[in-house]
C-alpha cells in the first residue's frame, strides 16, 4: 500500500523522514510553491494535481491506499478537496492540524476573520509588517497610505500590488533575538499573522509582545469534518494502525 503525504510544512517533512525510517511505502507532494524547498527523505512530486479529475487520476494511478494531509492549515482548498474525495472514495484520510495560537498575558492581538479588515485597525502612515506571506498580498490592498513590509521566502517575481509596500527576503528560521532586532530596525509598529500555530514560526509573535507590538491575527478558515490529529507522532501511529 501506498501513502500519500500532502507536504510543504515542518510537519509534512517530519513525517516524510518518519515513514522513510520505518521503509512505509509513501510518496510526498509538494504544491511547488517555494522555488527551492528542503528535499524530503521519501520520493516527491512537485505541483498541483490538476484540480479534483487530475487528483483521482493520480490516486489510481500512484496507487494511493491512504492519504496524511499535513499541508498548512491556511491551505484550506487542498484540504477541502482531499478530504472530501477520500470521504467518496472511502479511502483512510488524516488531517495533521498543529494547534492553533492562543495569546498570553503580555500580548496585544486583536482577531480579524479576513486580511481585507486589518486596515479597519492600522491607521495611514503606519509601519506594518507581514508575516502573512505573498500569496495573499492582493488582499491587504485596503492598506495602501500605511508603509507595508512583506516578507517572503523567494525574491519577488512581480511589484508589490499597492503603493507603500516593499518586500522583505528572508527564509526561516528567524530567532526571537532576530526578529526583535529587525523589528526595532524597520521601526514596526504593527505586526499581521495567520494563526498558523506551531512552536518555530511563533518567534514573531514573542517578539512582538516583548517590544509591545500590537497583532492582528487572522483567524484559521473551517476545517472539513474529517479525521485529525495534531502531532507527527499521532500521524505516524494512524499509518502503523492500517
Ligand atoms: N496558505 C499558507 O499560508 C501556507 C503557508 C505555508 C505553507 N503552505 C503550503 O503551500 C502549499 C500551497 O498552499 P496554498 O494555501 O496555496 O494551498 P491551497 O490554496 O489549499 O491549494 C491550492 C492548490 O495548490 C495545489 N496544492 C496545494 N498543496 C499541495 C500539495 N501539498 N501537493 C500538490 N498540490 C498542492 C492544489 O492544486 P491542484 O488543484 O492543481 O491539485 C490546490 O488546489 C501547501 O502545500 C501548503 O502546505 C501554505
């Protein structure tokens, strides 16, 4: 049998390394979404599928018996679609959901349930970073009169979509220390996440409480009604159990 590892998350190469130790016949999937991601230590395809027909296709044809869904938990088309085909096809699915951030004292969060309303919060002139990635820039359009930082992986391949905005290379990890020295730096005074969860991309949010940082956090988007787990070990066991 066969497993298919929806990747792209520490959690995802986790599991890759995990189920390669053990000689689990899996395959790993990348969206291909970062242009030079860490390999994974089990065989990998890069790319989408090519919508719901291209993903049965591939099932079927890469023998597919169990599908661990550890994609981001912002990727909610990916997890959406797999779940519900599993659901049809009765096929084992396993959703690997990290938990989500809950403040702590020392924060300043407010919650918005979508990008487009952080400019009801940040006032013009202000300088805002974004640790909300590329993909989603187009929404924060609403920003423009405010300096607006985003900082992404890859160098940009197109301007930024509004005026005010500049990009910021820079690949993870990023310690405490790092981010409080750069936030002071760039003079931010206002910093807007997605609730990804998750111990090593939270250094943003320890220095934004540290430096008395206000964030806006956006919350997760529903998640399909599936089987889920919230740890690489519990992901790994569900493979053993099969
Ligand atoms: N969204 C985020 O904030 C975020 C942050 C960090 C990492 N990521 C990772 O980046 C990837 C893309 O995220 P997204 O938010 O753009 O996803 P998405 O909106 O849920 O999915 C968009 C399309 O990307 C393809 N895709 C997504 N994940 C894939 C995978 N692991 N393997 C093959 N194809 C995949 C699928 O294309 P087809 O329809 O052609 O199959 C899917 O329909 C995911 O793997 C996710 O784990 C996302």
């Amino acid at each position: 049998m066969t497993i298919l590892v929806l990747a792209g998350t520490s959690e995802g190469k986790e599991i890759a390394t995990s189920l390669a130790a053990l000689g689990v016949r899996a395959v790993a999937s990348l969206a291909g979404a970062t242009r030079a991601p860490k390999p994974l230590d089990l065989p990998t395809r890069v790319g989408g599928f090519g919508g719901e027909e291209g993903f049965l296709d591939y099932l079927k044809v890469a023998k597919i018996k169990a599908v661990i869904d550890a994609t981001h938990p912002f990727a909610s088309q990916i997890t959406d679609r797999t779940a519900g085909v599993c659901a049809t096809l009765n096929m084992p699915y396993l959703q690997v959901l990290r938990p989500a951030w809950e403040s702590q004292e020392g924060d300043n969060w407010a919650e918005i349930a979508r990008e487009e309303n952080a400019a009801d919060f940040i006032p013009l002139g202000a300088t805002v970073f974004l640790g909300t990635g590329r993909q989603t820039l187009d929404r924060f359009t609403g920003l423009e009169g405010r300096r607006v930082i985003c900082r992404q992986i890859d160098p940009p391949t197109a301007p930024f979509p509004f005026e005010g905005g500049e990009f910021l290379i820079g690949r993870p990890p990023f310690p405490v220390e790092r981010e409080k020295t750069l936030f002071a730096a760039l003079g931010v005074e206002w910093i807007v996440v997605k609730n990804a969860g998750g111990v090593a991309s939270a250094t943003k949010l320890t220095a934004a409480r540290e430096l008395g940082i206000p964030v806006l956090m956006i919350a997760r988007p529903p998640m399909p009604d599936a089987m889920r787990v919230a740890t690489v070990g519990e992901a790994v066991s569900w493979v053993q159990s099969l």
